[in-house]
C-alpha cells in the first residue's frame, strides 16, 4: 500500500493542541509535548507513519534525515509502550552512528517527557561501566549502533524478552557500514510478536530484502513527490550554509550582517525557534518579529502591518503562519531550518524573486542534513551553491566596504560647507588625513563596526562520518564493539590494528564509492579474503582500507589494474 500525502490547509486554533497531531490518534500527555515544543502540524512522514504505528502495523518508511520522522517513529513507539512494563527494554531503536544513538535518544527522551519513559543511547567508543549500570537500573528504550547492541546482547547484559517495538533508522547507511550480519543477529533474538518499523533514505533492493525477512504485511509509507513543473520553481539564487547546532543563530546573524537586507523573511520550524530566533536577532540590533500560529488574529495582524510599513525588517516565521499571509516580495528568504518536505522548500523560497526581481534563498543547515539538500535540488532543478558561513574578516571586510560606499555617496551629494568649517577648525591641531580617518571610524562604528564577534567555527560540507565497527573485516567476524573514529581533519589518524597497513585509493564518495565496493575490488580482483581487510573510510575524494600487511603488496596490485565504479584511480601504500 502506497501512501501520499498533501498539506492540510487549514490552520491550527490559537490555543491548544495542534488538530493535526489530534487527528492521526495521539494521547494527550504526547499531545502537550509537542504544543510544549512548538510543533504547529505534523509533516508529511509523520502523517503517514503514525497512524498505521499506533494501530500496530509493521512499516517500512522511505525518508531522510531531517523530514520529522525521528518524531514519526518516536511518538508511536512511546504511545505503545507507556502503559506496558517499565524498567526493562520494550523498545529497542538501532541507528549507524553513534552520532545518531545520542540525537535520537535525546529526541525520544524529550518527546516522551511527560509520559516519564527512560531512555538510553548505547554506543562503541563509550565506557562499558555506566552503560552497564544504566541497564541494571532499568531502561524502557534502548537507541543502539548494531556493534554494541550486540556486545550486550553476548554478555547478556541487555535482554529482549520484552521487546514490543523495533525501529531501523536510517537502514541503508546501516547497510553500508557493514551492519547486515548484525541486524540480522539482533533480530533473530527479539520476541515474534513484536512491531517492526524500518527507515531508509534510499530503498535499495538490500533494503527490501531484509524487509521481506524482518517485517510482517508492512505499510508502505513513501512520501510521493509532486515534481515541479519546468519554469515552477522560482528562479533565484540559493545558498546553503553548513553550520553545527549550536551555532546557528550566529551563523544566521553573520547572514543577514553580510547581506544587509531590507526586508527578509526568516523561516523557522517550530513556534520555539521563531521566538528564540526573534529575541536572538533583536538582540543584535535588527529589528524583527515573530508570527506563529500561538499569536491571536490581532497580534498578527499587528505585525503584517509593522512588516508592510517597513518598521520590522525581518519576519520571522512558521510555515503555518506564513501559508495564506498576504506577505510583499521580499529581498531574502532565509531558511534557518530545511523544511519538512520540499514542497514547502519551494513554497518558502516563492516569497522572494516575484515579478522579475532579484531574489537570494539561503538556508542553514547541519552537516547531516545535506543529503536533504541534494534532494531539494534535485526537486527544484536549481543548483544550491555549498558556502562556509561568512568569516569575521568577510564581516569587517563588508562593513569596511560599506562605510566607504556611504562616505562616497556624501562626498557625491555635496552641501558640505558646514562640516568642512568643522574641519578647518580641527585643522589647527590635526592632519586632514587623520581627521578623516577619525570621521570614518565614527561612521564605521554607527554599521556596528566595532561589536564584538566570535568567529563560527567551520565544518566540513561533507555528511559526518560515522563511527564504525572495530572488527578486522568488513563481512562478518568477530564483534569487539564499535571503535570510536578519531576526529576528522586530514587523513592522518592512527588506531588501526597492530600488523596492517593502510591503503589509499584515490576515489571516494563523490565517485560514489562505497565500503562494499572495495571489499568487493579487493577480494574479487586481488583474491584476499575479506577476514584480511579491516576499518574502511570513505571519503569525499579518496578511500583508505586498512589491510593486512602481507596482504598489502597484492592489493595494491590488483587495485590499481583494475577499474572501480568503472574507473581507474590511483592506489598505493598511505603512510600517515
Ligand atoms: P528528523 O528528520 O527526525 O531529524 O527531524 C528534523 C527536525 O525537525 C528536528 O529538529 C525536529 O525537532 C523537527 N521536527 C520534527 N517534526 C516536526 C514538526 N511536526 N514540526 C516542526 N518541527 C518538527
């Protein structure tokens, strides 16, 4: 059964819960929750997902990171279990990264806040002593990388017997890591009457494959995708920018000072971040103001008025607000989220670039979200150029730049008898060159010249690597649990096992090389067995497999007669 989805348009009551979630059968401690967290409606995944979850079915949901459906498995999964047993595993939630084990069991913790359930993220490279205690204490869900799950399965640490839900997230990436024999073994020790649902961004016939094994009369929920019609997308410029969590209200500052918009909407999420947002950048001199569904007709109608007038500058919005407000063309649109689902990406980006004129997009995202953002360009046939957030010295360079232009624009529109006997006056104890200088730096300082600035840290605009399993080969071997990767940077990092070497392949994920991919080159082309290669890392441009030292000579070998991915590329031996 396909499932596909269209947007409600009808808008949430000033007060109280949102109908949206109402309707798709969520209990009301849930329900308080997410009016808590400012969700105005539920998205796409979430409507399709949560109602076939509640009833008990078995799913298997096609959506990437950053569509809602950590909330489009979560809020079933807790609904389901809050009235079972407690203090033991009923809901076990496997993610590839350990990155994902900690964001999903935050996500989950605070979903199910109200209805007191415990959580806890077990992952490699994490000490085994409070993971051991938090399981003897008593947990009800468990969010798990496959490694480790396993780990205390073996040592009998963590048990199933109770299981009443699974969730694979993100399964695909969980594939590509080499998770396969895991799932499977995890799987086979849970009780049969227990749910199964199973996300992936990508529904490869692996993927399939273990759903026809592990997942009973599953709902098939994809969100279908209207495309858009040659020349319907709106024309304007789109610019993404990469930025952690925590830094992106300064991310979002360090914009908008660098484009200097005169009227700009910024569109957030959640009724929380529009308010966060709203006092963030009021508190750095702009002058902006909130609308969200939380606002009565009167207060809106306030600011539409405030924002027409051109007394706000920046809007700063939901989507449900937005949607059906008569709002003027704006200069920017700025997404400090990506939304939900592309049709509000397009929707959102249509506010700017109307009638022929010029319009920038851009949009905050965190590094795990650009997968998303090739979707999005995918739908809207634009390309989104990648940018690292402006630079403190792009900052100062643009604020120079404009006192110059506005001490320009003075000299040009003369009538400056009055000012220039103030120079003469000076003129008697200073230079004209420093008097003008002193007079810029007053200019200077008026475009917040001087405010202090941090610098936001860089990140690299690649997905994040995950953390990956320890065990000397790639097929299946014996588990020692997940190894936490060392810090990204340059490809210099150790902790490989004692009598391998590593071997640097030139191609990697932008030639869409993946682990299995080399597995499969090095045992099929140099006939080593995969028990002799070890930690495979994939990086944008190249690859490094660990492998064993006697081993080396003959993959290099072979690897470099042969074509990967239909390509010849270059291998040799990586000396760190
Ligand atoms: P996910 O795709 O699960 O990683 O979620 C992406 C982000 O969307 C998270 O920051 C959630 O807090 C947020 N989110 C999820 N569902 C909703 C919703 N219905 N309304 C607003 N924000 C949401």
């Amino acid at each position: 059964m396909k499932h596909t989805t269209t947007h409600s348009q009808t808008e949430p009551a000033a007060k109280g819960f949102s109908p949206g979630f109402a309707a798709l059968g969520l209990e009301a401690s849930l329900l308080t929750t997410l009016e808590a967290l400012g969700y105005e409606e539920p998205t796409p995944i979430q409507r399709e997902a949560i109602p076939p979850l509640l009833e008990g079915r078995d799913l298997l949901g096609q959506a990437a990171t950053g569509t809602g459906k950590t909330a489009a498995f979560a809020l079933p999964l807790l609904q389901r279990i809050a009235h079972g047993p407690r203090q033991r595993p009923t809901a076990l939630v496997l993610v590839p990264t350990r990155e994902l084990a900690v964001q999903v069991s935050e996500a989950v913790q605070r979903y199910g806040k109200e209805l007191r359930i415990g959580v806890l993220a077990l992952y490699g490279g994490q000490a085994m002593g409070p993971q051991l205690q938090a399981l003897r204490r008593g947990v009800e869900v468990i969010v798990a990388t496959p490694g480790r799950a396993l780990d205390h399965l073996r040592r009998k640490t963590l048990k199933l017997a109770d299981l009443q839900v699974v969730v694979l997230d993100e399964a695909d990436e969980m594939l590509d890591m080499g998770f396969a024999d895991d799932l499977d073994a995890i799987l086979e020790q849970t009780p049969a009457g227990k749910q199964t649902a199973l996300f992936s961004a990508t529904m490869p016939p692996r993927i399939a494959s273990i759903a026809r094994r592990h997942l009973k009369n599953p709902v098939d929920v994809t969100i279908a995708r209207e495309p858009v019609k040659a020349g319907a997308a709106p024309r304007v410029q789109q610019t993404a920018y990469v930025v952690a969590r925590q830094h992106k209200v300064s991310a979002l500052a360090r914009v908008l000072d660098i484009a200097t918009p005169k009227s700009a909407l910024v569109f957030c999420r959640t009724r929380l971040e529009v308010d966060e947002v709203t006092a963030a950048l009021n508190g750095r001199g702009y002058r902006a103001e909130a609308i969200h569904g939380g606002m009565s007709q009167v207060q809106r109608d306030r600011v539409m008025q405030a924002f027409r007038s051109g007394q706000t500058e920046l809007l700063v919005a939901t989507d449900v607000a937005a949607r059906g407000l008569d709002i003027p063309s704006v200069s920017h649109v700025i997404n400090y989220d990506l939304p939900s689902s592309l049709e509000v990406y397009v929707h959102r980006i249509g506010r700017t670039g109307r009638a022929g004129r010029e319009g920038a997009a851009m949009t905050i995202i965190e590094p795990r979200e650009q997968r998303l953002l090739r979707a999005v360009e995918q739908h809207t046939k634009a390309k989104i150029t990648v940018a690292a957030v402006p630079s403190l010295g792009d900052l100062l360079a643009k604020r120079l730049e404009r006192t110059k232009a506005s001490i320009q624009e003075t000299l040009e529109a003369g009538e400056l008898e009055d000012f220039r006997r103030v120079v003469e006056a000076l003129s008697a104890s200073a230079e004209p060159a420093d008097i003008a200088a002193a007079a810029i730096k007053l200019v200077y300082r008026s475009h917040g010249g001087e405010r202090a600035e941090e610098e936001i840290p860089a990140v690299s605009t690649r997905p994040p690597e995950p953390y990956r399993s320890s065990r000397p080969s790639y097929g299946s071997a014996p588990q020692q649990g997940d190894r936490a990767r060392a810090p990204r940077g340059g490809p210099s990092r150790g902790g490989r096992a004692a009598g391998t070497v590593r071997v640097y392949v030139g191609a990697g994920r932008a030639a869409g090389i993946r682990p299995g991919d080399l597995v499969g080159a090095i045992a099929n082309e140099a006939g080593v067995p995969s028990r002799m290669i070890g930690a495979i890392e994939v990086e944008e441009r190249f690859s490094l497999v660990d492998v064993q030292e006697e081993a080396a000579r003959q993959v290099i070998e072979a690897l470099g007669r042969t074509r990967i991915k239909g390509q010849r590329v270059a291998v040799r031996l990586f000396r760190d």
